[in-house]
C-alpha cells in the first residue's frame, strides 16, 4: 500500500478585502491499527498492510508474538513494544520486518522524519523475557532501540541476526545483565551510546558498530562496558567480540567503567578493528587492528558513502578500509559465510572483511 498525497486549500479573507488561499498537505496509507493492544495468546502478525501502533504493544508473559516476514509496524511518538513474554521477529533478505516511527512527511525537503531520530519509543524485553529473535529486521529512529532487562543469564534472552539497529536518541542496545548474541547486523549512530552492556553474558560476531549520529556532539561511544548499574554489582561473565568493527567520530570509541574489586570483567576482541589507542598488552585483543587516527583512512573514510545533507549513511566497506580481508576465516566460515546483504565472503580469495558487511 503506497504513502498517498493529500492536499486541500483554505481560502479566507483579510480586512483590505483580499482573499488569500493556504495549500494544506498530509500523507495517508491503509493500515491496521493497534491501540493499546496486550497479546494474550500466542499470535501471528501478518498483513500486506502497515500495522499502525497506538498507545503501546505489549506481549504477556508466556505468550508468544511471531512477526512475518515484510510486516511494517508504525509506531506513533509515545509508542513502545514491551515483551513480557517471546518476540519472533523473522524476516528474510528479501522481505524485512521494518520498526519505525508513523510520521510520513518531511522536515525538510530531503529529510524525511522517518530519518530523524525520536520518533516513537523503542523496544523492552523486561526480566521475564527469554528467547527473543530479530533476524533480517530494521529498527530505526526511535527514542531507544532495543534495552534488556536483568534476567537469569543461564537462558538466552536475544538473538539478533541479519539486522539492523540504527538512529537512536538513546542507545541502540542497552543490555543488563542478560544472555545476547548479535551477529552480521549493523548497530549505528546514537546520541547515547551503540551498545551499552552492564555484566551477563554478550557475544557479537560480524557486526559493524559505529557511532556517527550527526545531531548532536556530545554523543555516547560505539561500545561501553560495565560491571554495575547505580552501584549494584552485575558480573560481566563475558562480553566478546570477533570480527567487528567498532568505529566512529572520536578518537576513542571503545570505554569500560569497573568497580574496582572482584566483580568479574571479561571481554574479549577477536579479529576486530577498532577505532581507540593501542595497548601494550593485546592479551585481551588477539589480531585486532587499532586505527590512527593520524592515517588518511579510520572512522568514517571506512564506509562507502555518508550523505549527511540527505541523512543517508551506507556503511559498506570503502575499498580502502582496513576491515578488508583482515576478519578470522575460522570465525567466517562457523557463524557467517554470507554477509548481512547475502553476498559470498570466501568466495574469490579465501579471505573475509572484518564487519557485516564484504566489500562489494
């Protein structure tokens, strides 16, 4: 169902006696509306139609909401997705679940809100969710992206594939205390910080992190680590990453804040290029790549094309980049031979680039 134009005129007269006319234009398109609606019992959203989300969507405890692929949901501004119980969301290359905002106009000319970050709010897996999945979906410009709430990390709360978290006046992903695996998805630009992750367990394989959120300066970092939440202890059982990059516009992109005790802290980075200063000891980071920021080529020069008049930023792979062909095959060929576009890595030369995405 296409975004139809709607126009109309006013016509009204001054007290000189002329009569002035205002052009008034809208957007329209068929949708099913949920208002406030609570899934109560396991449910199917499928529809050639948007789903229109007013008040929020909440999933009950138990219950399981599965999502088909090329499903549209529209949030209005103070909307938000709360998963008490299982969220699939399963898309495929071709036909992807799409999470926005349900502003169809432009602020400006070239800009359309749907590329303007706060539109609605954003997705919550509270303490009782587990065995949640996003494969092949995009969840953009909202107040937040995805947050998980402290659970037991003996079960696994979320699995992102193939994805796409981007645009957030918050974080992208704020994760506390819970099993997530992210791999082959793009997590970009926020005013907070990409992924925020305080203790559990986390392991992102193939993903590109980069914070470039054009709006504001004071922006958060691509990947922070803790160990605490307002002073309460949360053990970082693990939080590694291979094949990654973790890039943006500072000079450091990567920050850890630790209690100072026995709380444990593990990280690892595997195979990843990083946009932060080198270490003496790479213990924790085997055959990564730590970008200077004084070369002609990190942080943006990375990615093919950002065009911030337009708000369009494609973060494939610059032929320059040093993601290229500097990724573990070993780790390739477990988790992602294909790329998150579909495209073949070890096909011309037995070599994969460091990312979600192999150079086209």
């Amino acid at each position: 169902d296409a975004v139809r134009t709607v126009s109309d005129k006013i016509s009204f007269m001054l007290e000189s006696g002329t009569i002035q006319t205002v052009t008034l234009l809208g957007y329209s398109q068929d949708v099913n509306t949920l208002s406030n609606l609570v899934i109560e019992k396991d449910t199917v959203l499928q529809s050639t139609r948007p789903f229109h989300v007013l008040g929020n969507l909440k999933v009950a405890k138990g219950k399981t909401l599965s999502i088909a692929p090329g499903t549209v949901l529209l949030f209005s501004p103070t909307s938000e997705m709360i998963v008490d119980g299982t969220l699939k969301a399963l898309g495929t290359l071709d036909s992807a679940i799409v999470f926005r905002g349900d502003r169809l106009d432009h602020m400006f000319t070239n800009q359309p809100y749907d590329r303007i970050a706060g539109q609605w709010k954003g997705i919550t897996f509270t303490s009782t969710s587990f065995y949640n999945t996003f494969d092949f979906c995009d969840i953009h410009s909202g107040c937040y992206g995805i947050k998980c709430d402290s659970s037991d990390i003996s079960e696994i709360k979320l699995k992102v594939e193939n994805s796409i978290v981007h645009n957030m006046k918050g974080d992208c992903m704020t994760l506390i205390n819970s099993n997530v695996f992210v791999g082959n998805s793009q997590i970009t630009n926020a005013l907070g910080n990409c992924i925020t992750i305080r203790g559990g367990n986390n392991q992102f394989v193939h993903c590109t992190i980069g914070n470039f959120y054009p709006f504001e300066g004071n922006r958060g970092k691509s990947v922070f680590l803790y160990n605490s939440l307002n002073g309460r202890r949360l053990p970082l059982k693990n939080a590694l990453f291979e094949n990654c990059i973790i890039s943006g516009w500072s000079d450091d992109e990567l920050f850890a804040s630790f209690l100072d005790d026995n709380t444990a802290k593990i990280y690892l980075f595997r195979s990843c290029l990083l946009t932060t200063p080198a270490v003496e000891d790479e213990t924790d980071y085997p055959n990564s790549i730590f970008e200077d920021t004084k070369d002609s080529v990190w942080g943006s020069k990375n990615f093919k094309k950002f065009d911030y008049d337009n708000l369009v930023f494609d973060f494939r792979l610059d032929s320059l980049s040093k993601a290229r062909n500097n990724a573990d095959i070993s780790i390739t060929k477990q988790y992602y031979p294909l790329d998150r576009k579909g495209k073949a890595r070890l096909e011309n030369d037995n070599k994969s680039d460091i990312g979600c995405y192999e150079f086209e």
